[in-house]
C-alpha cells in the first residue's frame, strides 16, 4: 500500500484545526497541524506536506502572507495550497483563486471539503 499523502492544516481557531484534522485523519490522510503562519513555516522545514489548507484571517502573518512566503521558496513552490477561509467576499475569492489551488469557505460542508481535497491533491 502506499504512503497516506500528507496534509498541513494551518489555522489559529483551535476547533478548526481539531475539525479539520480529524475529518481529514478519518479519511486516510496524515496530517500536520499549525496554530498559524509561522508555525507553518518553520514546520515546512522539517516536513513537506502533499497539500497545504490555509486560513487567511491569522494574527501576525495573514494566509496571504504565508503564501506568498511558500510561493516564493523553491523547495515549496509546488504544494498546492487550499484557502479554507471565513472570507466569502467576491474580492477574496478572486484572489484566493489566483493564489492557491481552490478556495473554501466556512462554514463548509464535510463531503464538500472531502472532494476538493482530493481533486486538489489528483491534479499534482
């Protein structure tokens, strides 16, 4: 069998990132969490996941940031990135879409969620 894919959940709102983690966890993946942008990247150094979903309303280093940050180290430029995100307005979506992978807000739907995760992860 092969290895499970890795996904790094970055997210400071600690019952998202229980949430996601274990939705994600009950359907075969490993994943890494990271209580917000730093943490992200710092654990980027020592792991790299197949797949990053990523908040956009953090302290200190927005999800903007971060992937920017990601986008712009080669070792890292390749990790499709998901915004999982409470902005819904037309504006961030617009840049979300250009920026990562796919955009989801929250509240989301678990099957949802589910399903384009995978489709992210099939396109790499």
């Amino acid at each position: 069998m092969d290895m499970a894919k890795k996904i790094m959940v970055v997210d400071d709102e600690p019952d998202i990132l229980t949430t996601v983690g274990k939705i994600l966890e009950m359907s075969g993946y490993e994943v890494i969490r990271a209580v917000d942008g730093r943490d992200c990247l710092s654990k980027l150094n020592a792991d790299t996941p197949d797949l990053i979903l990523l908040d956009i309303m953090m302290p200190e280093m927005n999800g903007w940031d971060v992937a920017a940050r990601i986008k712009e180290n080669p070792r890292w430029n390749n990790i499709p990135i998901v915004f999982l995100t409470a902005k819904g307005d037309v504006m961030s979506k617009g840049m979300g879409s250009l920026a990562a992978e796919d955009y989801i807000t929250k509240p989301f739907d678990i099957k949802d969620l589910k399903n384009r995760v995978e489709k992210a992860l099939n396109k790499h």
